[in-house]
C-alpha cells in the first residue's frame, strides 16, 4: 500500500513537467525595393539562468517553428522571447524587433502551426526614412495573430552582432 502512495504521490507531482516545454512559430517576409530581401534572425530566450539565442539568416521568408525546454526546470517561470531582424536595404541598416507574447506560445506543435505568430510581408525600403514598416497581410491569417515590427531608433553596424 505505501508503494502505491508513493507511486501516486510521486505521478502527481511529476505532472506539471511532462508537458513543461512550449512550441511558438513565427513567419514573415522580407522585401527590399519590390524585390526579395535576405535578413539575419536572433530570437532570445529569455530564461533565468542564461539567455538561448538562436541565430540564422534567411534568403526572405522567415518560417521558423522551435521549442524551448526550460520550463523544465523552471515551471512557473514562463517563456519570454524577442525576435531580432538585421538587415541592409540599400544605405539604410537598421534592426527590427517584437515580442512573442505567451499568447502565441503552445504546448503542442500542431497548435503552433496553426496559430503562428505572424509578420506578413514588410517592406524595408523606406524603414531608415520613415521609421515604420510597412506591412501586408495575405488575408488567410487571422487578425489576432498578425504582429507589427518595431523598429530599432538607431543606425546599427552589422559586423557588431
């Protein structure tokens, strides 16, 4: 019988953990002057102990599907991520960024495909004069998942990554 308690004691307790990790996705595109524009990506983990960054570059569509474990250890710490773009369009070199609220964070990996954190297609062309990106959406996104990039106020230098 105290085998059977501890066995249920010991089930309940590792519960919360069997699920602790999360699935987000984030998509977009990039365009400089009508035309295809490749960017570099940094998303951060923000976690307690360290930060997780994953970087890569992308020719223009950004279709990125990751899952963060650290929930694993810290359960009731929740995922804080922010997405990073560097890029160059004509003279202007800036740094776009947004957060991936917890909204957009599931526990299942067919829910984040289904329910990404979307960018649609942003043109780069004018960020540097204007300060904003203009974006456009496809339509086939729900609206409560489209994002807005942000854009960095200062001139950046990309070698300084």
């Amino acid at each position: 019988m105290r085998l059977l308690v501890e066995l249920l004691l010991g089930l309940v307790l590792l519960i919360p953990f069997a699920d602790a990790g999360k699935y987000y996705k984030v998509t977009g595109e990039f365009r400089c002057q009508g035309r295809p524009k490749g960017v570099d990506v940094k998303i951060i983990e923000h976690d307690p102990v360290h930060d997780d960054i994953r970087e890569f570059s992308v020719l223009s569509k950004l279709d990125y599907l990751a899952y963060d474990t650290d929930s694993f250890w810290y359960p009731n710490d929740p995922l804080e991520l922010t997405i990073h773009v560097y890029f160059e369009c004509g003279k202007c070199k800036r740094e776009l960024y947004q957060f991936i609220d917890p909204a957009f964070q599931r526990r299942s990996q067919w829910s984040a495909n289904k329910f990404p954190v979307v960018f649609g297609t942003a043109d780069l062309t004018n960020v540097c004069e204007y300060g904003t990106v203009p974006t456009e959406y496809h339509g086939t996104e729900l609206f409560v998942l489209r994002k807005q990039w942000l854009v960095r106020d200062k001139n950046i230098n990309l070698r300084e990554q």
